[in-house]
C-alpha cells in the first residue's frame, strides 16, 4: 500500500536518496528526447526527461521512481482515492515518516492549492540537511497520486522547472479524468448580505468564503473539481475618485497595476465596453480577459468592473482558473454572471 492509500510501506533507501550531480549539458527537457511512462493498473502517462530512468516498485501496482543524472529524485504514488480525508491533511500521512528529529524533513514550509491536469491538487514544500522537497497530492475521480521531488539545497531552484515540465505532461486515466457533466449543478444558492450592494446566484456544491472586507468568493468545494475556479465579486473605492465612473476606472487601472507587478507573462485576450443591463438599471463598464503566470501555474482570469450608482465604488465580478480548468467551469461562471444583480439601495 502507498501513502495514497493513507498507508505506509518501507520502501527503503531509495525513496529518499538524493544522486549525486552528473556532467551534463543543461537546457529543457522538452527540447530533447523524452520517453512516456504509462502507469499498467491506472492507465496514466508521465513524461520521463531524457536524463532521467524508471524505476519501478510493486509490479501489481507500481509505485515509480524518476532519477535524473542531474541530481533530482521524483517519486510518483498512487492508490485508491481517500475521499474522507480532505486533500490539505493528506501530507500528515508523509509527515509521520519524513518529518521530524532524524527524519529526512526537518521542517515545514509554504502550502498552496494547484491544479495537475485539470484535477485539484495540494502542495507542500519542506526543508531537509541540505535538501528541498516539494509534494503535490493530486485527486482523481478513483485515485489519489503523490508527487514529491527532492533535490539538493544548492541545485533545487535550478532543478525545480524540470518537475515542473512532468507535471505539465502527466495525464490522468481514463477512469480518473474531471467528469464536467457532472459539475453543472441545477441547484442553486443565493448569497444576498446587507450592505454588499449586490445579490449573486451560486452552485449549491460551492462554498462562499470572505477572503476581504466586501470581497465575495465562490469555488468549489476542497477536493472537488472546482476548488480551483474561483468567482470574486468585491466592492472599491479607490481613493480621490470623483464619482462611480471615475471609481470604476480607477479600480481596474490599479487591478492592471497590481498583477502585472506581482505575476509573470501577463497577456491580455480581450479589453472591451460591457454594459449590465437589468430592469432599468443601466452600467457602462469594462470587461477583461488575461492568462498569466503565478506560482509556476498559468491562468486565465476574466474580470468584469461596474460603477455603483450613486456612490464613488465600483463593482468588480472575476472569474479565475488554471488554463486547463477554465474552459471546464466557465459555464457555471457565465450563469452566475448573468444572476449578478446590482441593488440601488443595499437596505442597510
């Protein structure tokens, strides 16, 4: 058993072992000849680096090893889904072996939610002696897969995009691959608070969270498909604004600020007029859609901005997700857009 399956196996040296830096030229894997390794029980393919071999454990159900020439170590594991346990507190099942006094992990560091191939995902980094690893666990509609890579301190950084590149090329099997169909709730809630100056329709199997004072965000559910679309709709001021038009410009020229100073590869799809049009209620605003780099993941982000009538705020709808999860829940963001009401007076 793997810890997939929230068990443990003495797998000797080996899952640990760093190798020694070999003499080689450097560039990207993609740039050269690579092998794909496909899984013979769970019908996923990962793309292998050329400096890289497999090594295989349980023939029934293997549990492999990439080992680069370069000096880097990734163990891929999988095992039947554990639907019971929340993907954040899959780690704990790892860090009763590698973390600790006179484990291979002294440390803990930071943690983040991805998506791998369309599914979701949780990583964490750690620190050893002189070693770095970082553990993606990734669920499936059957299984759950472990990615951890480990590299020396000095080299982790320079070694690190190649992990990066088999993640990239890794695909699910068939009997794990997202199932859209099955995303696209007819039940719906509405989050409609005092002073928020609007009312949206969600999925009932999302969650609302308050990440900011007047922020709204909706995904979906921690081990769901859609925990990593990510619909916002959050209330402005900038400062020094005239009125809610003047809001409404100054709100997105500092959004643009702010991500092209805090994400890389910013490309702008589309910039253009948007008109909300409900009852008789009329707004002139502008509508966005950007991919980015963030974390190593690229995204794409669509971002609607509103004037609030009769106050210098401004409405700002988005709708975030990994490039290859956007096209996924994109109809569920369109829906709840067009649930998107705008209150003339909040009734506070």
């Amino acid at each position: 058993m793997t810890v997939a399956d929230g068990k443990h196996e003495d797998r000797g040296e080996d899952t640990i072992d760093i190798p020694k830096p070999a003499a080689e030229s450097q560039g990207s894997p993609a740039n050269l000849r690579s092998q794909i390794y496909t899984h013979p029980k769970r019908g996923f393919t990962i793309a292998v680096p050329p400096s890289a071999q497999v090594l295989e454990k349980n023939e029934q159900d293997p549990q492999i090893s990439i080992r680069s020439r370069k000096g880097y170590v990734i163990n891929v594991q999988s095992g039947m889904t554990k639907r019971e346990t929340p993907l954040a507190e899959m780690p704990r099942f790892l860090e009763e072996r590698y973390l600790g006094e006179g484990k291979p992990w002294t440390s803990r560091g930071a943690e983040r939610r991805v998506t791998v191939a369309g599914l979701p995902g949780h990583e964490v980094q750690y620190e050893g002696n002189n070693t770095r690893a970082r553990v993606i666990i990734v669920r499936g509609q059957e299984s759950d897969f472990v990615f951890i890579f480990f590299a020396a301190e000095r080299e982790f950084q320079k070694l690190e995009h190649e992990f990066d590149w088999v993640l990239t090329h890794f695909r699910p099997g068939p009997n794990d691959l997202p199932q859209p169909e099955a995303v696209f709730s007819i039940k719906t809630k509405e989050f409609s608070h005092p002073g928020y100056g609007f009312t949206i329709l969600y999925p009932a199997d999302w969650v609302y969270t308050k990440p900011a004072p007047m922020t709204a965000m909706f995904s979906g559910k921690e081990g769901s498909a859609g925990y990593s679309a990510i619909v916002s709709v959050q209330n402005v001021a900038p400062r020094g604004a005239k009125d809610s038009e003047d809001a409404a410009r100054m709100a997105l020229a500092d959004l643009r600020n702010y991500l092209a100073g805090t994400v890389r590869k910013l490309v702008y799809l589309e910039d253009r007029p948007w008109v909300y049009e409900r009852d008789d209620l009329k707004l002139n605003g502008r509508e966005v859609v950007m991919s980015y780099v963030h974390a190593g993941q690229r995204f794409q982000k669509r971002i609607v901005v509103v004037p609030r009538p009769f106050q210098a705020i401004a409405h700002i709808w988005s709708y975030t997700a990994p490039v290859d999860v956007y096209p996924i829940f994109n109809r569920i963001a369109e829906r709840m857009l067009k649930s998107w009401t705008v209150l003339t007076s909040t009734g506070s």
